[in-house]
C-alpha cells in the first residue's frame, strides 16, 4: 500500500513506524535519514527529499525474543506542501493509518557450503527468470530506458546473459540497478551476493572495498539467507589476501 507523506517547507519529511527499534537501511531514491524521534509508542523518522516522488524505504530491526529480523518495506509517496488557504490547520505530514505490511525474513536456514553444487555457487543459473534477449538489441538510450521499467526478474535475467557474453560491466550495471530500485525483490540476497562477486573478481569493475560492503550488507539485511555463509568466507579471504592492497 502506498503511504502519502507531504514535505515541509524545508524538504523535510516525518515517515512514523509503530513499535520501537527500528533502524533506516536504505532508499530507493535521494531520502536522506536526519534522525529519528520517539514518540509513546512509536519512531518517527525525519529525511530531506530533494523533491517530491515516489520511493521505497526500508528498516529493519531484531526481535530480541527469539533473534528473528524484522523487515519493512515502506512504498512512499512524497508530496509537495499543500497551500494553505487560511480556511484550515493542516500540518505537513498527516498522521499515517498504515504503514505497508511487515516482511519478516526467514530465508534459507541452511546455508550453502562452499564446494557443493548449491544455489550460492550459481546465484543467477535460474531458468524460471523471464528471457529478455530482446531487450539487448535495442538501441543505447532506448536500453537505458527499458531497463529502468522492466522487473526484476527480467533484469537479473539479462544481467545474466550479460555475463554469458563476458560483458561484466553491463552485468554489474544491471545488478546494482535491482538493487537500489527494488530493495524488496524476494532475491536480492542473490543479487547482492552476485553483485559482491563482480566486484572482486577481476576485470574493469574490480573494486574490492565495494565487494566488501556489498557481501557486508547481504550478511547484516539478511542473516538467514543460503548466501550468508558464502559472503562470510569470502570476506575472510579478502580480508586477509587483500588487505594490504586497498
């Protein structure tokens, strides 16, 4: 469900959230976290958005009963002030009834080991993702723009064909798109340990400190996920084969 939020006069917006101990991870768009406020028996976070427009938001927190992460995807639309006319009181963020659904995650419970012919070996080697060969034929600008509207299926698919074609650059392009438009795709644990992946081997992306917070963020968002041991190991290996270089 998307949630209405107006901006103030200073680009300020209050995003409230029942209960207590959440934590802003990301946007999908330019938010820009200030702070957070307690407020009885909620938190109400305070972002600069440079403009009015849709993004997702994404918190997390742990519930320290049973150890369990909660997560919230928070689908928000952020809206010019509305003029005042004089005839009313109106504050520029309306208290909001609902906040979208909780998604708590409980991915994979048995982590992959690395050697066996699991799912973390070959992130992207999924045949039920939607074929896009189409879509890499069209002209430059039209790709850039197809790209920013087609799903994430589609998009992690073609960043696979990409990388068939041993063009790791558009590949890594594609999966750092999915990851910043669509923080709520059921797979972006396997886009994240892909992206993680690219980044350290070698070619013209290598970047090892990005690979690093790459894998860092997959084990801190999803701790619970089959690529969560994976993500451990190689950042040990980094850590002490590399360390020296970066």
């Amino acid at each position: 469900m998307k949630v209405e939020v107006y901006l103030d006069d200073g680009n300020l917006a209050r995003v409230p959230l029942e209960g207590r101990g959440w934590v802003f991870i990301r946007s999908s768009g330019d938010a820009d976290f200030v702070s957070k406020n307690r407020e009885q028996d909620r938190e109400v976070f305070i972002f600069t958005v440079s403009s009015s427009g849709d993004q997702d938001l994404l918190f997390q927190r742990q519930n320290l009963t049973d150890g369990r992460i909660d997560r919230k995807f928070m689908d928000i639309s952020f809206l010019s002030p509305p003029e005042s006319d004089g005839s009313a009181n109106q504050t520029s963020n309306p208290p909001v009834s609902e906040l979208g659904e909780d998604a708590s995650d409980s991915r994979g419970a048995n982590p992959a080991v690395p050697g066996d012919n699991t799912a973390a070996q070959n992130p992207m080697d999924d045949a039920s993702l939607p074929g896009t060969a189409a879509v890499a034929n069209t002209g430059e600008a039209d790709q850039q723009k197809e790209y920013h509207s087609m799903a994430p299926e589609e998009l992690e698919r073609l960043a696979l064909e990409f990388l068939a074609n041993n063009e790791k650059r558009k590949a890594l392009e594609l999966l750092e798109l999915i990851s910043r438009k669509y923080p709520a795709y059921d797979n972006i644990d396997r886009v994240l340990f892909r992206q993680a992946q690219l980044l350290e081997g070698p070619g013209p992306a290598r970047n090892i400190n990005r690979s690093l917070a790459s894998y860092r963020e997959l084990i801190d968002l999803f701790p619970f996920s089959a690529f969560e041991r994976d993500a451990r190991e190689r950042i040990r290996y980094i850590e002490r084969s590399f360390i020296r270089v970066f």
